[in-house]
C-alpha cells in the first residue's frame, strides 16, 4: 500500500505531522513511520521560544536542528512553529516584564532579535512559517497577551517585517484554532489580512489548525472560509489537524471522527491555495489531547499501537481522489 505522502505528491499536497522530539528519539517504530508517511513535518515544541532560549542570549537548537536534518535526509519539507504566541515563552522574559525590568522599548527590540534570530538560522530550509499564532480571542477581538498589552496591536505587522526581512522566501502565516469555517474569529483574521496586505505587509498565509471534536459538529462553510483568503492572494494551510472524541471510542465515534478528517481535507483539496494538510501528532500514543482535555482523546489517524483507524483510511482515499 502506497504511504500517504506518495498519494500526496500526486496531489501535489504536502501532508505534514508535528513531529514529538523525545518519541522520535526513542521510538524506532514512531522514527519509520513518519518518515515514511509525510512529506512535511512540524515541530510540536522544539521551535517555540521557551525551548530555544531558556535562558536569556543562550540558546538551544538542538531539538530544532536534529528535526531539520532529520526532514532534510527524508526529503521532507519543514512548517516552522511559531514565533510570536502568548504561551510557552520563556520564563525569563515574562517575568522580565511583570516585574518592569524589560520595559515596552526593550521588549519590541527582544522580540525583534528573537524573529531574525530563529528566521535566519533556518533560512531557505522552512517553507512556511507560523509568525503570528492565537492572536484573537473567539469573539474577534485581540487577544490579551503581553505583546498586545506592552506593544500594542503594531506588533503584529512589525512580526510580518522582521521575519520577512530574515528569509524573504518563507510563506509567512497566520495561525489559530476555532477558525475553520466563517465565524467572529476567522472574519477577524480576513479583516486583519485583507488590512496589513493593503499596507504592504508581508503576510502571505492563513493557517487553519483544525482542532475538531466530534461532539461539537462540523463546522460550516470550510471551503468558503479558504477561498475569501485566496481571495486576497493568500495561500491556505491546515496546520494541526486532529479530531478528538469523549473516551471510550467506539466504531460509531471513529466513523464520524474519519468523515470530519476528511471533510478539512477534501476542503484543502478542492482550493487550489490550500498548499499543505497538517496532523497534529498522528498516533494516538503521543497526541496532547488527554493531557488537556480529561476524558477525552483518540484523536489522531493512528491508534496506541501504530493501527490505522477509519481516519488513516479517509484521508488515503482523499488523496488519492485528490
Ligand atoms: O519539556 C518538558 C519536560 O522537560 C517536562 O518534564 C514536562 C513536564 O510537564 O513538560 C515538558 O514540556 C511540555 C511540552 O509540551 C513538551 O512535552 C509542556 O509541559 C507542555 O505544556 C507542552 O504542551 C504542548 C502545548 O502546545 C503547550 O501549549 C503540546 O505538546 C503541544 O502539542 C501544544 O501544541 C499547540 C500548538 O503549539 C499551538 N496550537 C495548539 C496546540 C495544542 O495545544
């Protein structure tokens, strides 16, 4: 049977995973299987601020590093996650604000260095970017993080520059869950794109994470919500697909859970700018998804021991037809 990455270069889609650093060291079986099954990869952590600069001017790439030859000796392309985000930032530099010893001035000129820092060090190795990730709140207003509170909102389009200015080949995105059909927040993020492209900001992508769950229904008008960012000239992505369920599974569950994979996927398939399709983990033995959600999980394409589900089905079937 032809792994998912070979029906997807016919398709001419890149089918991506988050990559867990730790099993991929440890676990030859999960170590096989990703590189045999996509042809994209995305670090789950190993990228984000806290792990790359623990401590402040020191910094730590090895997880980043081992990730980006281990996608360059399978011929994978590499998704960069993410730059700017309210979470898992450094402990020194949230404390740094909070106690007024990194004042507004000093905080944009860490931010600005810790962009082209991590930009550059990869440069013409990432394809896509996740520059800006979960900046507004469910009801389209920004949300409430230190950047927005110390910089104001101009940090958004500054992120844009920098990263741009350090690898002016990357496809630079947006990125957010809750914004796969049309609703307040993802008309928030058309509103924000359509402004900061008009103003000249290199903003090129709109990320959709796709965090489902079966017992909240699919969401409306998938397809529509890709092609209004088309629309302005932006590509689209799937950036963290999974679909999570209330513990235990059953047949009935795990066939609902394969047509919701397979709707976002048939969504990207049929829009012509929706250029990857992310998983987030793709074996349930390592998603985040309980750790989160009590009660919930089975989340992903495979199960705890490597089977594949209805889902890993769906989404076969979808690229072949795609
Ligand atoms: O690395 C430490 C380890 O040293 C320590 O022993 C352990 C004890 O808790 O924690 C480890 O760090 C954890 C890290 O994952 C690596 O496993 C953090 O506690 C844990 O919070 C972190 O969770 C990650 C989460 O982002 C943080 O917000 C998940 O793995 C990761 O899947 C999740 O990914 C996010 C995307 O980046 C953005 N969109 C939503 C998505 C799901 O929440």
């Amino acid at each position: 049977e032809a792994p998912l990455r070979t029906l997807a270069d016919r398709a001419d889609l890149r089918i991506g995973t988050a990559v867990d650093m730790a099993a991929l060291a440890d676990d030859s079986t999960y170590r096989r299987r990703t590189a045999r099954e996509f042809n994209s990869v995305t670090a789950e952590n190993v990228m984000k601020w806290e792990v790359v600069e623990p401590t402040r001017g020191t910094y730590d790439w090895s997880g980043a590093d081992a990730l980006v030859r281990f996608a360059r000796d399978r011929g994978q392309a590499v998704r960069g996650h993410t730059l700017v985000w309210h979470s898992q930032l450094p402990g020194w530099l949230t404390s740094g604000v909070a106690d007024g010893t990194i004042d507004a001035a000093e905080l944009r000129g860490i931010l600005r260095k810790h962009i082209s820092t991590e930009v550059k060090r990869y440069k013409g190795k990432i394809y896509q970017w996740d520059v800006v990730n979960e900046v507004f709140e469910e009801d389209g207003s920004l949300r409430n993080s230190i950047w927005l509170q110390k910089l104001g909102p101009s940090y958004i389009a500054d992120a844009f520059r920098w990263a741009h200015a350090a690898d002016p080949k990357a496809k630079l995105f947006l990125n957010d869950y809750n914004v796969e059909g049309i609703n307040a927040k993802s008309t928030a993020y058309y509103d924000l794109a359509k402004r900061l492209r008009a103003e000249g900001v290199p903003v090129q992508g709109f990320g959709v994470q796709g965090h489902l769950a079966i017992q909240y229904g699919f969401p409306g008008n998938v397809e529509g919500n890709l092609a209004r960012f088309a629309a302005l000239g932006m590509q689209t992505a799937f950036t963290e697909v999974d679909v999570r369920m209330i513990l235990p599974s059953d047949p009935e569950k795990s066939a609902k859970q394969a047509t919701y994979f397979r709707g976002l996927l048939d969504a990207c398939l049929g829009t012509r700018s929706c250029k990857s399709f992310t998983v987030w983990g793709y074996t349930d033995k390592y998603s985040w998804v309980p750790g989160v959600f009590a009660g919930q999980g089975a989340a992903t394409l495979l199960d705890e021991e490597f089977g594949a589900k209805p889902a890993y089905a769906a989404v076969r079937e979808g690229l072949a037809a795609g």
